[in-house]
C-alpha cells in the first residue's frame, strides 16, 4: 500500500514526487521506461551534455527549474540563444531579415487583435500567398510542433502573453538536472501501468509488474496516452480522454552532427537552412563551444523527415549554405525520433481550434484520489518542463493541503 503513486517519471512526475517525499508523504513513482526524465533527455559527446528533449531554460527568470539547478551546482550560460541571427547572413541577407521581421509584425499584432473573437487557427492572420508565410510556418513547428493551421489563437496567445525572452541553457543538460531533482524518491521503472480501478476507497493500480494499492495517484503521462486509452480507467474517464484528444503532441526533433577540423564562427552561432522554406531546420553551430551543430525540426517538416532521413536532410542544408567541402566534414553522432517512442509518441502539446479550454478540464481532479499533471495541463507554460514541473507542485500542493 502507498500513500500517492506517481504515474509517469518525467518532469511534472519527479516534481510532484519529489515535493511529496520532501514533505515525509508516502510515495513511489512508476515509469514505463527504462529511464527517468520522459522528455527530457540529454547525452554526452566528448564530455560535453546534449539535449535530444527539452533544452532550453525558457522564461529563465521565473522558471524554477534555474532555482533548482543553481541550488545543485549546475551551471548556467544566459548568452547562447541566437534563434534571430543569421551567421554572416548567409543565404539570408540584411534586406530579406528585414522584411521577415516587418511580416512577423503585421502577424504578430494582426493575431493579437482577433483574440477578443472566437478562437481561430493562427494560419488566418497571414495570406496564403504572403512570401514569408513558409518562415512562420517553419518557426510554428519549432515552437509548437505543429503548422500554423493547426495551433489555437487563443492557446498560442496565453503562452506568448506569459513568456519572456530569458533563455538559458544548462552546461549539464536539461535533461541531467531534471533527473537530477528525482533524488531518493522511490522509483520503479519498466513498469507499464495498465489499468486503474478507482471504484473502491482504495485504488487499485494493475501494472506489467503486478497490482499495486494506493490512496491516490498523480498522473503524470504525455497527451498521447490517455487519448489512446493505453491507461484504462475503471470506471472510465471520457471527459479526459477527450481532453488529451483535444490536445495532441506535435513534433520537434534533433539532429546532431560532429564537425571535423576547425570553424570560424563564434560558439552559439545560429543559421536558418532556408528561410524560404516551410520545412527547414534552425542550426546551432558549436553550441557551449563544442565541435557540434544541433538541428531543431518542427511540425510537418518533422514529421514527414521521421519517415525520411533527417540527418541527410540537414547535412544538405548545411553544405548549401557552407559549400560542398563540408559534405565530409560532418559526421552524423544522434537523432531523434519522438514520434515513435513508445509511452511518449510526440514532444509538446498544442491546443486544437477552439479546445485551449480542455488543458483546465485535464487539469482537473478526479474525486481529490486522481490527479493530473504535465505540461499539457498549464494554462500558459504548456510545452515547457517549467509548466510541467508547476502542474506536478501543485498537485502534489494540494495532496498536501489540510481538507476543507
């Protein structure tokens, strides 16, 4: 018998497991992974960390996972975002940035205008024929993981309106700090959670491993499992797996290539592929100083390069811009697959048109026994593993508030 059981060992997991077990609350976390950190996952190259997940501080200032990190001796750069440079300008020149920024603008504010109105997908807020339209397509993918035709004007509106412009990045890896903070929880991984059957006063977890009994359980598992009803719920729980439906992960993955032989640009430099293109990729070059380009791809372009070959892709996209020499001077070192990694199936949620409400019915409890949490859940740091962690304190909060 247990007091709470975590399901699910990513971010909001180990947040709410953790502040539960701070707390002396009887507690145990089940990851169907062999792995803690869900989404969040880093690797080292050359002594060096890498974040094939989550590997930004977004919203660094107010993100509590900077707190943590400083607390356990990570260190943090707050200089290496350079999303909006273009590295000698290549293939991107000042004139063409320019007008870029002007069309963002209009967008930006034309998008910003409509909220008052019914919800709207943010692809109405720039024509179809607007020369700039593949760009912002291509920066939705990174950012929501999805098209512009596919993501919420009022969901992408709560987290933009949130959000502030401090991003930083952890020499460790996000990934690292993130398991990091899991410490002495109890935890049982490769443990699959089938079934809960929450008719009686106490519940009744049925997993891969056998049957575990608990007063209550914080659900912590990506959209994606409950809206395919992986977990079972008995009695069953349509209003959730309606909501997680209604908030589908999109997709963002990395590439990761070695360079060979010395660069000439600064660490942390930054280069669009092609900024004409909806399916391009946002290359870090030597990201912390390392001999490495990180390539971030998003929404349909991720998507239809899962079942492709990502990595020949980019090292196309790079040599266009660098010239051919460079073909032999990158070596393929990871890539990334989310779409098809089991008990996840994406990387971030976003709220289908007119659903941006549906993260608070996710949110919501379930007779104070169930609760739920992850990043899907936040009303406005959705997408991040700030947002998770928030979701996943707080109902471990409310575990441990006294009843009214």
């Amino acid at each position: 018998m247990v007091g709470t059981v975590v399901i699910g060992g990513g971010a909001a997991g180990i947040a709410a497991a953790r502040r539960l077990h701070d707390a002396g609350h009887d507690v145990l976390i089940i990851e169907a992974r062999d792995r803690l950190g869900g989404r969040a996952l880093s690797f080292s190259h050359e002594s060096q960390a890498f974040d094939l997940g989550c590997g930004w501080l977004h919203s660094a200032k107010r993100n509590p996972w900077t707190a943590i990190a400083r607390a356990r001796g990570f260190d943090i750069r707050t200089d290496t975002a350079n999303w909006g440079t273009q590295w000698r300008d290549l293939g991107y020149p000042p004139d063409e940035q320019a007008s870029f920024r002007k069309a963002w603008e209009r967008w930006e504010e034309a998008a910003h205008a409509a909220l008052p109105c019914s919800d709207r997908p943010l692809s109405d807020f720039i024509a179809p024929d607007d020369r700039w339209r593949p760009l912002i397509d291509a920066i939705s993918g990174f950012a929501n993981g999805a098209p512009l035709s596919r993501v919420s004007l009022h969901d992408w509106a709560a987290y933009e309106d949130a959000s502030t412009e401090d991003n930083w990045a952890v020499i460790q890896g996000y990934g690292t700090l993130i398991v990091d903070h899991a410490g002495q929880v109890p935890v049982r991984l490769s443990t699959q959670v089938e079934r809960i059957d929450h008719r009686g006063r106490t519940l009744r977890v049925e997993t891969s491993a056998g049957t575990i009994t608990a007063d209550r359980a914080i659900i912590c598992v990506p959209t994606t499992v409950l809206a395919r009803g992986d977990i079972v719920f008995d009695p069953p729980l349509p209003d959730k797996q309606a909501a997680a439906a209604a908030l589908p992960l999109g997709l963002a993955d990395k590439v990761f290539l070695a360079v060979r032989g010395p660069v000439e640009w600064p660490a942390n430099a930054h280069l669009t592929g092609n900024p004409h293109s909806a399916c391009t990729a946002s290359y870090r070059l030597s990201p912390l100083g390392a001999p490495v380009i990180e390539s971030f791809f998003g929404g349909d372009c991720a998507e239809a390069l899962e079942d492709a070959d990502a990595t020949a892709f980019a090292i196309d996209e790079i040599v266009a811009l660098l010239g051919s020499d460079w073909r032999t001077r990158l070596k393929p070192i990871a890539a990334t697959r989310w779409r098809h990694e089991p008990f996840i199936h994406g990387s971030y949620s976003h709220a289908q048109i007119g659903m941006a409400p549906q993260r608070a019915v996710l949110a919501a409890s379930v007779d104070r026994r169930l609760f739920f949490a992850g990043e899907a859940c936040s009303a406005h740091d959705f997408s991040t593993a700030h947002g998770a962690y928030a979701t996943g304190r707080a109902q471990a909060d409310s575990i441990l508030a006294p009843s009214a």
